[in-house]
C-alpha cells in the first residue's frame, strides 16, 4: 500500500494580483542575466576563437591579410579597438512593467553601418550586430538558471500573505 503526503497550495486573488507580484521579481532576473552577459559573455566575442564558437560570417582574404599587416591581430569585430571599448563600457538596462522582459542597450559606433549581405553583390559587410549579439545554448542556459534563481530568491524573501499552506 502507497502512502504519500499531499500538499496543496491556496492562493488567495486573482490571476492579475499574481501576475503583478511575480512580473518584477521575474524582471528583476532578467536584468540580473542581461548584467551577467554584459560582463561575462560579450568579452568573449573579442577573442581570437569567437568566429568559430559564435558562428561569424567569413571575412575576405583582403580584409584579413590588411588587418594582420596593419593592426598586427586577427581579433574578430575588432580594428582599431573602438568598438569593443565602447560595447564594454556600459549597457543600460531596461524592463517594462507589464511584461516579463529586459533590454540591454549598448552603444557602438560601427554597429550604425548598415549591413550588406553578399548577395547584395561588391562591398559586402557581415551583419555585426547580430554577431555582436549571438549567444550559443550552453550561455542561454545560464543566463536562464541567473534569471530563475534571482526571481525564485525574491519570490521566496517576499512575505506574500495572500498564500497560505493546507495540508
């Protein structure tokens, strides 16, 4: 014969009373991974093995031979180091009250140069700004643990007394 213990939850409110206490603490995670991706995972795209990991788009052997000539690496999204300077200085960060969501804003000078693709014929460029923001699944799940353990830490820290346990 099985036994179990059963416990049921009983939640005082509407839907909307639950939505509005649990929308900022699931924004506040989502702020919290849009911080962490900032300051972890954007350096890496710098590195020398970011084309492979993140899938850039392929440079040409021009572009590739007068960037080693001239800047002496073959960092990709980097030419004189602007870029990456002003990608890393700041990200403000924004969430909207009615929805579960968070932006990350960034200001990069050569990100504003529209983007040709190669079938729009000679003068081709790679999209950098998609580059820029690629993410490979091992960081989404990351990002989406830090932004769970962030809202659950709220959640639980906040007394909320329309919830009450029935056993």
């Amino acid at each position: 014969m099985a036994y179990g213990l059963y416990i049921s939850l009983v939640e005082i409110g509407g839907p909307r009373a639950k939505l509005r206490a649990l929308l900022p603490a699931i924004n506040a995670g989502l702020k919290m991974a849009v911080k962490h991706w900032h300051r972890k995972f954007l350096p890496e795209h710098f590195k020398t093995s970011a084309s492979k990991k993140y899938g850039y788009a392929k440079r040409t052997r021009v572009y590739m031979l007068a960037k080693a000539k001239r800047k002496h690496h073959q960092k990709p999204l980097v030419w004189t180091g602007a870029l990456q300077t002003q990608l890393r200085r700041h990200i403000a960060v924004t969430s909207l009250k009615t929805k579960a969501s968070a932006k990350g804003k960034m200001f990069g000078r050569a990100l504003r140069f529209s983007s040709r693709t190669a079938e729009s014929g000679k003068g081709a460029m790679p999209n950098m700004k998609a580059e820029v923001k690629a993410t490979i699944e091992a960081e989404l799940k990351e990002l989406a643990r830090i932004t769970q353990t962030v809202a659950a830490g709220i959640m639980r820290r906040a007394k909320d007394k329309s919830t009450t346990l029935a056993a």
